[in-house]
C-alpha cells in the first residue's frame, strides 16, 4: 500500500490553494464542501503557510512549486501539486459521498481516470440511503452499546439490521419510523449469540479464485484460525481487527496437535465467536475438515463447510492438463502421499490400471514408494507424469516427464512449496 487513505476533518480549517487552473478551482470547491476556509495566493508569502492544514497547488511557475514544496516538507504539512506527484505527498481520491457516508477510491496518483471509472461502478450498486442508515446508526449507538455490550454481537445486529425494515425506512427519509423499528429490532437482539464455525477452503493460494461465500464470511469473522498454505493476500480479504491464529502443519511439524485445534474450535465457539477456520484447497480434501466437523458436532456446536478448489484442480488448469479425457482417462482417483506407520496403505494393482489420472497429494517423501509399489502391480515407466510446486499460484512451477525421471528427480527439484503429483496419459498430451 502505497499510500495511507485517511479522511481528514478540514471543518474550520485553513486550506492554501497556490496558482491557477480549473484543476484547482474544482479541488476549491470541493475543499469548501468539507468545510475548509480557502486561503488564495499566486506566491507563497513568507508567513503563507503559518495556520495552513493543508496545501494546494495548483498552475504556477516552477520556482513558486519548488519553494512551496520544500517549505510544505519543512513543516511537515500536506501537499499536493495537482499533476505533479513527485513534489506531492498525497493525492485526493475518487470521492463517492453518501453523507456521512464517504468512500473513496485512490491510485497513488498512477491512474485518475481508472479511479473514476472505478468510482462509477461502485456508485451504481450503492444503496442510495446508505448515508441515511448511517445517521440512524449514530443516533443509536448509546442504545446499541447498552443491549449488547459485546462487540461481536453489535456487529451482526447491525449487519441484520441494514437488510431490514429500519434500513428500507431510513432509505426513504422516514427517519422517526426507521428509528422505532431499529429500537424494536434491538429489544429482540440476543445479547449472546451462540458461536459457529464456518471451514472454509481458501483454494490453491491465489486470492481471486476464492469463493464469494468465503469472501463474505472472511469479512465478517470475529476470529480466524488458518493454515501454513494460506497466503497474505487471502488473509488480508478479512476483517482488519479480527485476530488471525496460525494453526497449520509443515512436514513433521505441527503448530498444533489436531485434537488441540478441534479443542480451540470448540471453546472460541462457546464464546459466542463467528469462527473461520481458513484451510488451503478444500477443507474435506485431505484437509482434515471431516474430523473437525465430527468434533464439532459431538460438542453441539453449529458448523457450515465452504468448499474450496482443491490444488489438483487448480494445478491442471493452470497447466492446460485435462484431468479427464474420453481419449486418454474415464477417471480420476485423488490419493494422499501420508503414510501410516511408514507404509502407503494403498491398492496398488488398482491405481496401475490404465485409463485414468491419478493426483497425489503431499507426495514428495512417498514419491519413491508409490513408483515402486506401483511397478510393483504392473504399471509403466514411462507414464507420462507431471510434479507440481505451489499449484494454483503465481508461484507454480512443473517438472515434466515420464514417471520414471519425475520420481528420480522430484525431491531434489521442489523447494519449500506443497508439492502434487499427476500421473496418466492426460499429463502428455
């Protein structure tokens, strides 16, 4: 993030606008829309800037903005030269204004006219009285904090509330009515709300193939556990001052014991929390989401699974990989490379029979075992294979070749990423 959105209260306040231009006279009235007192000048005088919040520059000689920028520096003031973001130190974004209801939507000064645009197309979807529910919010909060003193259960009051009967009032200007079925509302509120869990598949790692249902709950967690393969970019989709625990596992390395992480459910949930637990792919492919709902259930509490697109999906399509082909595969086996007691329990004859794709998960230390196992019922050593490195991401990478060279050469190719196998007459096509 380049830049830090703040919304700057200039009620009162004295704002220096510097040359000319229409640039600057459509900033002078929005400015004064906000409430500032504009100060006019065509040079900066020696105590120009003395009571100035902010500065403004608009058409002036080059000398004028140098001097103006480096006597805004000194004092640390706020800047912008309209057209020049090199002497500026913020821009002024596309403003939707649904009062008090502002959003605004910034490039850094890289690309107005994509900030308009965007702007445009948040504003139609925009419910017109959204400033009015706003209002109405403010006006009860006393009554709000009164109800229901835990945050949580405020926040989903309201999240109710702005798809109920006081938000369609408030829409239309009936605020004295808006404010009675609010009030209303409020007195049927549980003042503690039973807690959930929500498991929810993040995918393969790359934060636009998320589901909307995920998104959703993400940005209305009160607390979120989640593993090692969840990346930055999906985490930040979440609410900012929800708590995020990390849980996951790595090769022979666990955070937290299963049955510990089933145990942390259970109690956030009897809190009263609206938990995510955040798992890479889907949370019932291999992902251990079955024994946390069967936890979960014996403790009586209420859960919801969001699947997720598991990695084998997503590494073949990033691929060009078809998993299933009328010429070349009628099936698709997903197997894990998790061992019990150091042995693949697996059928071997079964996955050596031709006709279909095989996708082994974590399969880097078990690689060996399942090639031999596997020559072992029959199958062929040149079966054209594919080993994938962080599958579904920018990051993916793949080594190609016959079953052979990959189980060879896999465990010196990967690096620290989850590595996927797979296997059949698809990956050579």
């Amino acid at each position: 993030m380049r830049h830090l959105p703040i919304h700057l209260d200039l009620r009162g306040r004295t704002a220096l606008l510097l040359g000319g231009g229409a640039a600057l006279a459509a900033r002078a009235a929005l400015l004064e829309q906000a409430g500032a007192v504009l100060r006019r000048a065509d040079t900066l005088a020696p105590d120009g800037l003395e009571g100035v919040a902010l500065a403004c520059a608009g058409e002036a000689p080059e000398a004028v903005l140098q001097a103006l920028a480096a006597a805004c520096r000194a004092r640390g003031l706020p800047l912008q030269v309209l057209g020049r973001p090199e002497l500026s130190d913020h821009h002024l974004p596309a403003i939707i204004d649904r009062d008090p209801v502002t959003l605004s939507i910034g490039s850094g000064g890289a690309a107005p006219v994509l900030a308009r645009l965007l702007r445009q197309r948040v504003e139609a979807v925009l419910a017109p009285g959204i400033g009015a529910m706003a209002t109405l919010l403010e006006r009860c909060a006393g009554a709000l904090r009164a109800r229901l003193p835990e945050a949580g259960a405020r926040r989903r009051f309201v999240e109710a509330a702005l798809d109920g009967p006081a938000a369609g009032l408030a829409a239309q200007g009936r605020m004295a009515e808006a404010e009675a079925a609010l009030h209303a509302a409020l007195e049927q509120a549980d003042a503690a709300p039973p807690g959930i869990v929500h498991l929810v598949g993040a995918g393969p790692g790359a934060a636009d193939l998320l589901t909307l249902r995920a998104q959703r709950l993400l940005g209305e967690a009160d607390i979120i556990l989640h593993d090692r393969l969840v990346p930055q970019a999906v985490l930040a989709m979440a609410r900012r001052d929800a708590p995020r625990i990390f849980v996951g596992k790595a090769r022979d390395r666990h955070s937290l014991t299963q049955a510990e992480i089933n145990a942390l459910l259970i109690r956030l949930a009897r809190e009263g929390k609206r938990v995510v637990r955040l798992k890479g792919g889907d949370p019932f492919v291999f992902g251990r989401g079955g024994e946390e709902l069967e936890a979960l259930r014996a403790a009586g509490i209420a859960c919801e699974v969001v699947p997720g697109i598991t990695a084998a999906l997503a590494c073949a399509a990033q691929a060009g990989i078809a998993l299933t082909h009328r010429e070349a595969s009628r099936s698709l086996t997903l197997l894990t490379g998790h061992t019990r007691e150091g042995e693949l329990a697996v059928d071997f004859s079964a996955l050596a029979r031709p006709g279909q794709t095989l996708a082994v998960y974590m399969a880097v230390t078990t690689l060996p075992g399942l090639f031999a196992g596997m020559m072992a019922a029959g199958a062929r050593p040149d079966l054209p294979a594919a080993f994938f490195e962080w599958g579904g991401t920018p990051r993916q990478r793949v080594l190609r070749g016959r079953f052979d060279e990959v189980a060879r050469d896999a465990a010196g190719w990967i690096g620290d990423g989850p590595g996927l196998l797979l296997l059949g007459e698809v990956c050579g096509r």
